[in-house]
C-alpha cells in the first residue's frame, strides 16, 4: 500500500523541530492529534499520552466517494486512497492510548482498527451562548448552510434543486430559500438569478440573521463524514428541521420528536409542506430541539467529555509500552 495523501500534505520538517524545541522546555501529560496525518509527530513526545481525534472515518468516507465516482480513473484513484487510508489506521490507531470519534455509530467503524486502544465518543458541539432560540417567524422561507464546495454539501444542494425545488416550489405558494455557503457553483449563483425566490449570498460573517428569518432548515445531505454541524447550529436556534436519514445519523436525535427525517425526493417535499402548514409542530420540534442541545451537546457537557478522554489518555500511557516510529 501507499502513503494517504492527507500524510504528504501534512509532513514538515519546521513543524517536526517546533516540537522538538516545545518538547525540551515543558513537560505534557497529553498530545492530541486532530486528524489521522499527524499521527506520526506523536513520537516526538514519547512520555505523554495520546489521543487521535477522528473527524470522521476517513478510509468510509473516501470509499463511498469512490463507490460513487462516475469516472472510471477517478473511482479507481479514490479506491486505491481508501485503502492506503484503511492500512494507515489500522497501523497508527492502537498506538494511540485513545482513539476519539463523534458518534457511537462512527466508532462501531473504526473499531476492527484499533485492537485494545480506548475509542471515547466525544460528540461535535455547539455554542448555546451564541445560536440562542428564536421566535418562528412563519411564512414560507428555508434555509440551507453549509461550505458550498465541500462534496455533501455540493451533492446535497444539487440533490434539493434537481430532485425538490421543481415540485415544491410549484406546490407552494411565495417559497423562496436562502442557499448560504463560501464558494456556490456557477450553476446556483446562474439559478439565483433567473429565479428570484433562490438567494445565494455566499459566505457571511454571521449565519444567524439567516436562521432567524426562515422557517426551516433543510438538510438533504446524502453522503459525508462526523456529524453536521450545521444541524446543531439550528436546534441550538430552534429551528424545526426536514433531514435526510443520513445528514441526522450519529446525532441523539428522534425522528418526529427533534426534527421529520425523509429520504426521497417526494418524502422531502411533503414533509416541508407539512412543517409549513402546521406552526404547533414547528414549535414542538423547536422545543425539544433546544432541549437536547442543552442536554447532550452543549460546549459544557462536551468538555467534560473530552477532559474523560484527555484523564484516560494520561492513565493508559502510564501502563502501556507501546511505542511509535515515524514512517
């Protein structure tokens, strides 16, 4: 097998020294590494624990890009990238004292890789301070954020307009939709402009004038990695929310209690007319939405979580023998 790309990107010798001149000042109970191609610099510091914090499973997700690539070259490059990613986590995993997922589904994933190391789910958060609950504001508006040339996120929006906004759009009167995210494709921001009921402002500073204004927030995210963060953005706001099966996996969330999941096309679309035409569901949604923000993924319940992980990194590795070696 080869070396994953996100290693040769990440590899530098000036990063390599900085540690090594950090190393001989100060003394560190535990290193975290944030992604699987740092793995290597954790042998500089020999004497902490460690911890590898996976985003996402990155050898999934690369397959399923490669099980969806239309180009037969570009299937088997993706291919061959997730395997190299596999090997390389089933090396650098079990030497780290834990391993860190998002969801209990994503450690399920990774676990054939880690043999006896710790996997600790410590789920993505958000700030309740700053998303606070707002008033519905009624009418007939959605919204969809996220990074516009990210791969869910561009298979997501092109899925809502192929797929969604010709029915629905034709079955509800006054829609309109605020598409929000860095870097549109051509082909939405041409859409906003044959079509005024398409808004596609690209990046802004502050997402919540968005959130505050619409009525719903739609996730039709078929494929990715981790959690959406975008969804914990709009429960912390009360947001009632139509989500595919996948954009919700891997989050504590109940369908018809915290947000209406559907999957199809024509599912989809009635499910945002029901929330439009029913103001006593969008406000049970919103309550038991914020609900379980508060409860499971507010910053604070979150740091106690990673604190249990950092504790148990910093226990292990007074037991274990384990070493590592840069590659």
């Amino acid at each position: 097998m080869g070396e994953p790309y996100e290693f040769r990107w990440l590899r530098s010798k000036e990063m390599a020294q900085r540690l090594q001149r950090l190393v001989s000042r100060f003394r560190f109970d535990v290193i975290h590494a944030d992604t699987l191609g740092l793995a290597p610099y954790v042998s500089i510091v020999p004497s902490a624990g460690t911890v590898l914090n996976h985003h996402d499973i990155e050898s999934a997700l690369v397959q399923r890009r490669a099980a969806s690539e239309p180009s037969l070259l570009l299937r088997m490059f993706w291919a061959r990238e997730a395997a190299n990613l596999l090997a390389a986590e089933r090396h650098w995993c079990p030497l780290f004292d834990v391993n860190m997922v998002v969801s209990d589904d994503e450690g399920r994933l990774l676990k054939p890789s880690c043999q006896e190391s710790h996997i600790r789910v410590v789920p993505n958060g958000v700030d309740i301070g700053y998303f606070t609950p707002r008033e519905d504001p009624g009418g007939t508006r959605l919204l969809f954020c996220g990074r516009l040339d990210q791969l869910a996120n561009k298979g997501a929006i092109t899925f809502f307009f192929n797929s969604i906004w010709p029915q629905l759009s034709g079955r509800v009167k006054n829609l309109e939709i605020d598409v929000v995210g860095k870097n549109p494709p051509a082909w939405l921001r041409e859409l906003s402009r044959r079509d005024s009921r398409v808004h596609v402002p690209g990046f802004v500073d502050d997402v919540r004038p968005y959130f505050q204004k619409a009525t719903i927030f739609v996730c039709p995210i078929t494929d990715g990695g981790g959690t959406r963060l975008k969804i914990l953005d709009a429960l912390a706001m009360g947001m009632p929310i139509v989500s595919t099966t996948f954009a919700a996996s891997g989050l504590t969330l109940r369908d018809g209690t915290h947000l209406l999941i559907a999957d199809s096309p024509e599912a989809i679309t009635q499910q945002i007319i029901r929330l439009l035409d029913d103001k006593v569901l969008r406000q049970r949604l919103a309550r038991e939405a914020v609900d379980v923000v508060r409860q499971v993924y507010s910053w604070d319940t979150i740091g106690h979580s990673l604190t249990g992980a950092y504790e148990a990194a910093a226990v292990r590795r007074r037991t274990r023998t384990g070493k590592f070696s840069l590659c």
